[in-house]
C-alpha cells in the first residue's frame, strides 16, 4: 500500500486587492507584460495656489504566451456568464477609440518596449 503524500501550501493574502481603471498590453516573443494602473485625481497646494495633480499607480503582469491564451480564454468565458446573469456590458465608445489607437501605435512602432 502506498503511503499518501500530503503538501503543504500558504497562501500570501499581504498585498491587498488593486483597482485598474486602465490597462497596457505589450508582449515580445517570450512573454505578455499586463500593466495594470489606476489613475487618481487630486489637488496641491503649491505656494498657496491650489493645482491640480494625477497620481498614477501600476501593477505589472509578466505571463508566458500560453497561459495569455488560457488567460483569455478563461475571461472570454467568465464575461458570457456575468453577462447572462446581470446583462449585456456596455463598452462607452471612447474605449473603442483607445483600442483603435493602440493598434495604430503598435503597428507604427514594431518594437515592443517596456518600462515599469
């Protein structure tokens, strides 16, 4: 009879949960970089004059090719079955522009860079 093996696994619940209100996706051929960010308004009092600032944080996602795929996939997915429960998502339609523009970027600069 064999004897069972048991593993033990932690899980690390220290970072908490991040609010994206943007997202950047570049790739080269070895990876998918996913940068997550959130853009936050705020106001300064610079020598006495009250300006307007924007903090920007980000969290960036280094995935191999096909977990992006299997990635996708499994969003594709998990969208049909929010939207069958809650209804249709409504896309506002300067996000498509974004889109539009991103993809005339990319195909301008065949590069891929990365900063983060």
């Amino acid at each position: 009879m064999e004897k069972e093996k048991r593993v033990n696994v932690s899980v690390d619940h220290s970072m908490p949960a991040f609010f994206s209100d943007n997202v950047t996706i570049s790739h080269n051929q070895t990876k998918f970089i996913i940068d997550f960010s959130q853009t936050i308004p705020g106001f300064d009092n610079i020598g006495g004059n009250m300006q307007q600032s924007f903090t920007i944080k980000h969290n960036s996602v280094m995935i191999d090719p096909q977990f992006a795929k299997v990635f996708s996939d499994i969003l594709t997915k998990n969208i049909k079955k929010f939207e069958k429960k809650f209804g249709k998502i409504k896309v506002p339609k300067n996000v498509e522009k974004q889109e539009e523009i991103a993809e005339t970027e990319k195909t301008m600069d065949k590069a891929t860079r990365y900063i983060g």
